[in-house]
C-alpha cells in the first residue's frame, strides 16, 4: 500500500512525507503571511526542494537556505538550477518534458506552465503515487495531455486568481487533468487573491475529490 503525506505550508508551499523521502515544493516561508513555520530554520528534515520559478513567493531564497542546512537537493528548470548550485548546493536541473531521478524512490517530471517568467510544473512521483504542483499558471488546452501521461493522484491547483487560474479556470484544469483528488492552494495570502475554497469545490462537483486545507494541516493520501 502507498501512502503520501501532504501539508499545506500557505499559498503553493507544501511538504510531502513518503517512506522514500521529504520533498518540499515551493517552500515560501519568510513572509508568507499564513506559513504555519517561524522561518526556513523550522524545516527538521528535507530530501528534495522544488522550486518552480524565482518569483519571491515561490521560495527560492528559502530553498537556498533548507538546502545548505539539510543538505536537501535542489530541484528546477535548468537555468534557476544553475542559479542555485552558485550559491552552494546540490542540484537536478532539468527542463519541460524531461524526468529526472534525484534520490531513491523519487522522480521528478516537468511540465509546462505559463506565467510572467520561466516557470515550470512538477510531478513528483514517489512510492508509486503522482503528485502534480501547477507551479504558477493559467489554464492550457495540454493540461489534457499531462493527465494522460502521468495518471495523477493528487493535483495541487491555483484558484486565487489575478496572478493565476481562479475558481473556474482551476475547476476546468481539473477536468483536463482528471486526478483523484484536488487540493486548492495560492489564494488568500493577500488581498488579490481573496477565494472562497467551497465554491472551488462546488464548480468541481463530482470529477475528483476536493480537499481544502489549512495552513500546516495535512491530508493522509493511501492507494
């Protein structure tokens, strides 16, 4: 049996707990207004830190910082990698259509996304279950084409809108996707992005199972 461990860390940070490994996405903490941690220095444990694009909510700088600590692997597209590896640390550098391995029992897949900067999504598939990170998006007619390749269990989805897809636009990547289960995140972190989750959850109706955290809550997925 499979099982992941995923915790909203606010806005599109979250940590996923495997038997394999800790893999962190997005890691913004300094900031972050609804980050559940004091700082960076309250990550224990992490293997591998994704981080999709350098936009300062995103968590680069944080990245930076867990990894020099924990001795985490640095994860991304292959120019904020090299980036990453001039501040000293280890780092897979990969780009959109390419799957990397970075620790045992631990893929990394990168997909696309279309936002101000070079940006890129993840699916990080470990102990068998594929998780999607939207990274930062609009919705795209080829989100059809990662659910086929990567049949997902769960998606992490933008819906606060302004900078991103909102409530419908997330509702409709759900059905190109087609994964199990949903869980909203990158709204209600400032005023811009103000979303009510539920309506989220309504527009979706029955095409995959809604989960709506709170910042530091996590939700137990078993396959």
């Amino acid at each position: 049996m499979a099982s992941v461990r995923i915790t909203w860390l606010g806005h599109a940070a979250f940590r996923l707990e495997s038997a394999n490994a800790v893999v962190l996405l997005d890691p913004f903490i300094t900031g972050n207004p609804r980050s559940p941690l004091r700082s960076p220095a309250d990550i224990e444990r992490a293997d591998i830190v994704c981080v999709s694009h350098e936009h300062g909510d995103h968590g680069f700088d944080d990245a930076i910082e867990i990894c020099r600590r924990t001795g985490a692997t640095f994860v991304s597209f292959f120019d904020l990698a090299q980036k990453a590896q001039a501040r000293g640390v280890a780092v897979v550098g990969g780009n959109v259509g390419g799957t990397v391995p970075v620790v045992k029992g631990v893929q990394i897949s990168f997909t696309l996304a279309f936002h101000a900067v070079p940006v890129v999504g993840f699916v990080v598939h470990l102990n068998g279950l594929h998780i999607y990170h939207a990274g930062d998006t609009c919705l795209f007619s080829d989100m059809r084409l990662i659910g086929e390749k990567f049949p997902l269990d769960v998606a992490l989805l933008h819906i606060g809108g302004y900078f991103t897809m909102d409530p419908a636009d997330a509702a409709r990547a759900v059905e190109l996707l087609r994964p199990k289960v949903v869980i909203p995140m990158h709204y209600g972190t400032f005023p811009p992005i103000e979303q009510d989750p539920q309506e989220f959850a309504r527009l979706v109706g029955d095409r995959a199972r809604v989960v709506i955290l709170e910042p530091g809550q996590s939700f137990e997925y078993t396959q």
